[in-house]
C-alpha cells in the first residue's frame, strides 16, 4: 500500500492528472448517458417528423427519396393558407394587446407597496387553469352574451393566457430591477413621463420583446380554446384546428410539412426571446 | 413610476379588468350552470338543482374520473422517474452549459401541442416507424397495435409534460448550496447517502410542483385521449368536451368542469403546503 | 516553535491548477498538534483551494497530503477524518438543530445511545441546547455560525477546518466570536485550520500563521514573527500598517533618501525600501532626523496617527503617537521625525514594484 502511493507521488504530476481525468470521466458519464437517452426521447419523434415531411412517398414506411413535394402541396391548400391567415391575425392581435396590458400589470403589480394575494392569484390562474375548463368557460359566457363568435372572441380568450405569461417575463425582469435609478432620474429632474420612457421603459424592453414573441408562440399553437370559441363554420379556422382535423383519423403527408413549418416557426421565435432574455441578464 | 399609492393600481386596472372579465365572470358564469337543468333541446332550464353533482358522483362517470385519475397518476409518476435523473444531470453539468442544456430539454414543450402528439402517432402506427423496425430486425408477426392503447394515451402525456417536470426540477435543484452536499460529505456519507438524505429531500417541492402541474394537465387533457387511444380511452378532459359540443347537456359539462377546478386547486393547496413545509432551503440557498 | 513535535498535518509541495490557472503553486506547511493555525491571504490567493484540498473536495494536482504521518490525498471527503466548517455554515434546512449534529454520528453508525450523549454533550458546550429542535431558518446569524460548529466538532475530527467561519457576522460580534473559537479550540484540544483573509483575526486568534498571495506561501510562523520580521514588502504592507522609504544603501552602510540619512546594520549596497511602523517612529524636536509637516491628523481613541509630509516618501508617513497629555498637535505644524533602524525592516531592491 505504502510502496503504491510512493510510486505514484515519484511519478508526480502526469500520473495525479490522469487518474483524476478518469475518475472525472467516470463520474460524467451516467450523466451523459441520462440526457442522451432524455434528449433522444424528446427529439427523436420530432426528428422523425422532419424527415418524412421531405420523403417523397410520405408514408413512414420506407424512405422514397428526398422531395418538397408536401411542402409544394401546401402552397396549393386554400384550406391550410387561410387557415395560417387566420392564425396569424389572431396571434398579432392578442399579442399586441396582451404584450400592453400584460406589462402594465407587471409594473402595477412590481411598484406596489405591498403583494395582494388576490392579484397574485388572479395573474397566476391563467397559467395553471385547464384549458378545457377555460375554453368551455368562454364559450359559454359568449353564448350567454348572444355573440357571434369568429377570430375576435378567440383573440379576446387568447389575451387572457398570453397576458398573464407577459405579465410574468416581465415582472422576472422588474424584480431585479434597480429602483433607485427611477429615483435618480426623477432628482436629475426628469418628470414622471420622461422617466419611464428615457429610462424604465429601455431597461424592460428585452423583456417585453421577449414575453411578446411567448405570447405569439402560444397563440399561434393554442388549439382547445380557439377550437371552443370559433364558433360554427370554417371561415374563423385556426392552424391548429385544421391540423387536428386533419390528423383526427391518421397520418397525412401534408401534415408533415406544415408540423415542420409550425415547430421551426416556434423554435426560431423562442431563440430570439431566449436571446433577449439572457442579453437582459448582463 | 414613483412609488405612491393609486399609480400601481392604476396601471394593474386594464389587465385586471381583462382577466375578471375573459376569465373569473366566464368561469363563475359556468359554474353557476352546474346548478341548473338541462332544458329539453339542449338549453338551459334555469331551475335550481344538484343533480349534476350527484351524475358527477355516478359509478358511470365516476369510473371515468377515477380511469382519469389512474392514467394521469401513472403519467405523473413516469414523467418524474425520466424527468428527476434528467434534471439532476443537468444541474450537475458544467455551470456554462446548463442553461443551454435547460433551453433544449424545455424547448419541445413550446412547440405545437397537437403536432408533438401526432409526431407519436407516426411512430406507434401500425405502419409506423416502431412496428417498421421490428420488421427489419426479422418480426415476421403480425404488426403491434401500439396506438389506440392506454400507453400510447400515458406514453403522448409524458413526452408532451417531460420538459415542465424538468424544468421544475431542475430550478429547485440548481438553488440548492452546493456546500449542502459537501457538508454531507465532509461528516462522513458518500454520495449515494448524500442524494437520499440531502438532495432529494431538497429538491422535493420542485418535484411536487412538476407532478402536480402533469396530473392536473393530464386529468384535464382531451386532445391526447382522442388522437392516440382513438376516443376509446374515455377521460374527464373528453367527457366535458362531449357534454359542450356533441350531447349539449352544458350543465352536466359544467358540473364535471368544476369538479376538475376543485381537484386542481386542492393539488395546488397541498402542494403549496408541502412547498412551505420544506421552505427553509430557498431562504438558504440564497444566503 | 516547538521543533520536536511532529506535525499532526504536513502539507507537502502541493499544487491545484485549474486547467491553466494555477490556484495553489507548490505550497509546503506542517500544521502542529492543537494548534491553531491561519491560512491567510487577499481574495485569490489559493487559501480557500488549499482547504478544500485539505478537505477533499479538491484533488491536489501535484503533491502530498499527510494526516498523522498517512497520505489522505486520495480518500474521498467521507473518508477523512477532518471536519470541514462551511463559510455559508450549509447547515440542512429541512433537519433541526439537533438532526443537524446527529447527522455526522449517524454515518459513522454509532448507537444511538452513543449519538444522544455526544450530541447533548456538545449541545450543552456550544450553548444550543434550547435550540434543539429549532430549524435553521428560525436562528440568528450567530446562533447558526454556533450550530456549524457545533455539526463539525461532535465528530471529533483531527483537525478542524474553518472556511471564513466569522465572514457573516457583524464587527462586534465577530470580536466576541473571535475569542469565543479561541477557547473553544483549547477546551476541545482539537487542531484548527482556519481560513481568512482578515488579518486582524489571524493576529488575535492564530498561534501561527500562512501567508500566501497569487497561490504561494510568502511566510509561515507566529503572528509576532511576521509582525515583526516580514519576509517582504507584501507581507510588511497586508499585516498592519506599514511606512516604506523607497532609497538607497551606500557603501558605508548609510540608507539614503531625501532629506534622511539612516546608519543600517546588515544591508548590501544598493537600491532598498526601508519600512517602518508607525509605532517606530517617534516625533523629536526640529532639527533632529527627518523633516516632515503634518498633513492629516486621525484620532482613533487611544492614540492618535499623524500623517506626515516629508522629502523622503510620496504617501505622508503614519506616525502613531498618545492621544492623552504631550504635545498637541495640528495640521500643518513642522515637526522631525526619528526612525530607529533597529527595529526597522530593510527590503533590497527597493521601488514600488517591489511588492504590492
């Protein structure tokens, strides 16, 4: 035992290195094992998607060489373009005004003196809400209302979870928010207006970019509420609606390629505002 | 933007009003249905009733609660089986590449719902890819009915949650001292004793936030039920969206509604307990 | 001090680098029986890397670690028999008190019996038994600084390691805690290696001491030796005050700079600083030695330090003289300075760029 560690000592620093590489490499690898196989599980089926969407047979039966074929088809689907027009109105609409009232919120709900519960509970409802519960809830109180329902009551449902989901990024940006440079504004003699726009308003902007393109994310995907308050006919159809309908009883090669269109709509539009967030950060 | 007394109000009132409008009188409004009856063609008859409680209580649809429940369990449990080891390799991995770990491991959970759901319809189908590759490996049997099944339905509810559950893990996890665990190791337990006693204990309340958020999302689910157990699989989420949009019995629906809203709030009341009962590593961890 | 103990703990030649930063660069220290020793030095210096190595948290990249005569470098932290006392205290949050201090025993799977007794034992010694079934979050600064010790001591490690343990406390009672350690660690007889980089809590608690800077040892003994004798111009400025003329050494044994001409004993020709505390200088009447005004005046109770302008040196010079009775003194007052070499440290070469 003594004559091991002596050898090991005499051969100095190489000899320590390496052991202490292997034991690192040891230790990191059923962590990496882990995420390999969770990273596998979550993007696998994803993966699988992307490439049949340019296989030119469709089928996931066998590969039949690369094509855009689907995608071309697409471009011919009245359904589908107006159904991604509709979309698109709808998620712009209930971003801008969500992207508003959510960030006055969260500046109401940072600059009070004291937390109220209520509004805690009120702002955080939304998020935690099934949305089945909220989409019959709208439903019914349009009906109630006597409405016609089309994309203006689904952008109304859809300001109410977006909102609360500004709200919150924002506020993640206010709490570590230094007041004191308001203050230091106001004594430099800035008036209230001027303080918020030259020096508030700047500081919170990632953050308020960065909620926006959530809230246009979760729009543009949202499918169970816009699906209840649509109301009857096809000419409010959403993105979301006319994929459910179409994948309701199988698998269609059209679907492919608009499933990879939509996820590398989201995906891009997450970066950006993962982006914003982390240059906030520093 | 000083600080005095009517401008935070202020500017709270437009959102306020928004969400009590859209959301409290919309949900109050079809509460208030649950106690009413269904008139003949499918109206409301506003005569004051509990019946649609006691229908909710009725071993018919109580069995579909308690189905739902069971699925939505097993979907829980699952999701943080994956989900636990996943987060903690994550808040073990080098302190530079966390967060881009954690942005890969959430980001599926932003794309489409729907298309994430049917991304598994694609692999499970009995042309699919799963029962294609069993072909090529030499399967000669029938192909496997893999979708339409109760763990095609737990099966799409864990893959379309997984990332929430790590993401909640995860943030307990990385809030946590690290000379928590070395204080564990340094008085004498090696790392699998450290784990059991120190951070798992620890990293409990993201745990139960993770599960709670899964179950009350799963219970309430319709769209996975209906695409990959093909309407066979009967769950609270289905019953509620038949009630409203194929039987109109809305009172019913709005009776099953509610039932689902108390389950959620008492989840999130226990787990809010429980958060409080282990609250003293947050204050610690930020010391 | 004293040559014919062996060293409990012998720190030989050890180095940490993180890939090409060095952290610790071949650092030599024997630590002695019940002693209690400072690892001391400016943020950065590799103290902290070295107790984490002495801990294991760290594995030396060259180097040995010995315990009693036995290389401990490779022994994961569970393994060693010394206790670690966290600088955030890492007290469990969801245990009590109590849970806290039976948390080390319970690894070593003693009888609980055994357990009780030892941890009522220190409770009662550490003055925590109140606070038994008390949650960490319910203590005050002081009271969990007490419970992390209390954690480490009832194993009755070798030696104790203390990372910045009073780094959280207000002055006050980090003065009181300061001696309270000190007779904890003769009550115990157990050895303390504490980390710091206060050095008047080195100097007040350390029978010896380290000093490292930029991951080198720059001087090991007591806190008199070092006080008195630096070893250079860095450790003379980071422990108390210190005044350095900047000059040189003639021929015939004379320091020279402006306006002072100072008889030294032992010194090489050439440039040299020469560096004197405040405390060596006394004020004498015009004419005599150094001339200087007074620029500053700072009264700090039982005495008072004037900063004096002179020839000789950039920064006035700190001269420490009684608050109460002799001369008073004011701003701007011409006086002259007498430096006693005996008692002063001359550094060769001299210049700011000599040391820090």
């Amino acid at each position: 035992m003594t004559g091991d560690t002596a050898t090991a000592t005499v051969a100095g620093t190489p000899v320590a290195a390496r052991a202490a590489g292997a034991g690192a490499f040891r230790r990191k690898l059923p962590g990496r094992v882990v995420l390999l196989l969770v990273f596998g599980f979550l993007y696998l089926p994803i993966a699988v998607l992307v490439m049949l969407s340019f296989n030119d047979s469709g089928l996931p039966t066998a590969w039949s060489g690369f094509s855009t074929r689907w995608y071309s088809a697409l471009l011919g689907n009245s359904d589908i373009l107006h159904a991604a027009w509709n979309t698109l109105v709808v998620a712009i609409f209930a971003t801008l005004v969500s992207t508003i009232l959510g960030t006055l919120l969260a500046l109401g709900m940072e600059t009070r003196r004291r937390k109220s519960n209520g509004l805690e509970a009120l702002a955080f409802a939304p998020m935690v809400i099934p949305d089945i519960v909220l989409a019959v809830a709208l439903l019914t109180f349009f009906s109630r209302l006597g409405l016609t329902m089309g994309l203006h009551t689904i952008i109304v449902s859809h300001v109410v979870f977006d909102l609360a989901f500004v709200c919150s990024v924002v506020r993640a940006r206010l709490k570590n928010f230094d007041f004191s440079i308001v203050e230091a504004s106001r004594d430099l003699g800035a008036s209230g207006w001027t303080t918020f726009w030259r020096v508030t308003f700047p500081v919170l902007l990632p953050s308020i970019v960065a909620g926006a393109l959530l809230a246009f994310t979760l729009s543009v995907d949202e499918f169970i509420i816009a699906f209840f308050t649509a109301g009857a006919g096809r000419s409010s159809i959403t993105l979301p609606m006319q994929i459910y309908s179409m994948i309701r009883f199988g698998i269609t090669p059209e679907v492919n390629a608009l499933a990879t269109i939509v996820m590398g709509v989201s995906a891009t539009a997450l970066l950006i505002s993962q982006w914003l967030n982390k240059e906030q950060v520093r | 933007m000083s600080f005095n007394a009517t401008r935070p109000n202020l500017l709270a009132a437009p959102g306020v009003a928004w969400l009590a409008t859209f959301m409290v009188v919309p949900c109050l409004l079809v509460l208030s249905y649950a106690f009413f009856q269904r008139g003949v063609w499918g109206g409301i008859e506003y005569t004051f009733t509990l019946e649609n409680f006691a229908r909710v209580a009725d071993p018919l649809y109580a069995k579909i609660f308690l189905n739902s429940a069971r699925i939505a369990l097993t979907t829980t449990a699952i999701a943080i089986l994956i989900a636990y080891p996943a987060a903690y390799a994550i808040s073990r991995a080098p302190r530079m590449r966390q967060p881009i770990l954690l942005f890969f491991a959430v980001l599926p959970f932003w794309s489409n719902y729907l298309i994430r759901t049917y991304a598994w319809m694609v692999l499970l189908n009995r042309e699919g890819l799963i029962n294609n590759m069993l072909r090529s490996f030499g399967y000669t049997g029938e192909p496997l009915s893999l979708l339409y099944t109760e763990a095609a339905v737990i099966t799409g509810l864990v893959y379309n949650y997984l990332p929430f559950v790590i993401l909640a893990i995860y943030s307990t996890l990385s809030r946590l001292n690290p000379e928590l665990m070395e204080a564990s190791r340094d008085l004498g337990a090696g790392p699998v004793r450290t784990f059991f006693r120190v951070t798992l204990p620890l990293s409990l309340p993201g745990v139960a936030a993770g599960g709670v958020f899964v179950f009350v999302l799963s219970i309430g689910n319709f769209v996975t039920p209906a695409l990959l157990g093909g309407g066979r699989f009967q769950m609270v989420g289905n019953l509620v969206y038949d009630q409203f949009l194929t039987a109109n019995d809305w009172p019913f629906g709005a009776a099953l509604g509610a039932a689902l809203i108390v389950t959620m709030i008492v989840l999130l009341f226990v787990q809010a307990r429980a958060t409080a009962r282990a609250s003293g590593e947050s204050r610690e961890a930020q010391a | 001090m004293n040559a014919e103990t062996s060293p409990i703990l012998r720190i030989e030649s050890v180095a940490k680098n993180f890939g090409p930063v060095v952290a610790v660069d071949g650092v030599s220290i024997d630590v002695l029986e019940n002693e209690f020793f400072a690892l001391l030095g400016p943020s950065g210096c590799g103290k902290t890397t070295l107790l984490r190595m002495l801990a294991g948290f760290e594995t030396p990249s060259a180097g040995r670690i010995l315990l009693e005569g036995r290389d401990i470098s490779p022994l994961p932290p569970e393994k060693r028999p010394l206790n670690l006392m966290f600088q955030s205290y890492a007290l469990f949050p969801h245990m009590t008190v109590r849970q806290n201090l039976c948390y080390g025993l319970e690894m070593e799977r003693l009888d609980k019996a055994e357990i009780r007794r030892r941890v009522d034992e220190t409770m009662a010694t550490t003055d925590l038994t109140q606070f038994a079934d008390r949650k960490p979050e319910q203590l005050s600064g002081g009271q969990k600084q007490r419970v992390a010790l209390a954690r480490a001591l009832v194993k009755r490690p070798k030696v104790l390691l203390l990372d910045e343990p009073l780094g959280a406390l207000d002055k006050k009672l980090r003065e009181k805690m300061q001696l309270e350690l000190k007779r904890m660690q003769n009550e115990a007889g157990i050895t303390f290696v504490i980390v710091t980089h206060d050095q008047e809590e080195a100097l007040v608690m350390a029978d010896r001491m380290a000093i490292l800077k930029d991951g080198r040892l720059l001087q090991c003994g007591s806190p008199e030796e070092i006080y008195e004798a630096p070893a250079d111009r860095f450790v003379a400025n980071f422990i108390g005050v210190m005044n350095f003329i900047d000059g040189r050494v003639t021929e015939d044994r004379v320091f020279e700079a402006e306006g002072l001409r100072l008889a030294v004993v032992n010194a090489r020709p050439g440039p040299a600083t020469l560096a004197a505390r405040p405390e060596n200088i006394a004020v004498g009447a015009p004419g005599e030695r150094l001339a200087g005004t007074i620029a500053d005046i700072a009264y700090h109770g039982l005495d008072r330090v004037l900063h004096v302008k002179t020839p000789a040196a950039p920064v006035p010079l700190q001269v420490r003289v009684p608050a109460q009775g002799g001369t008073a003194y004011q701003v701007g007052d011409a006086l002259s300075l007498k430096i006693d070499p005996a008692r002063c440290r001359l550094f060769a070469g001299g210049g700011a760029g000599a040391g820090g």
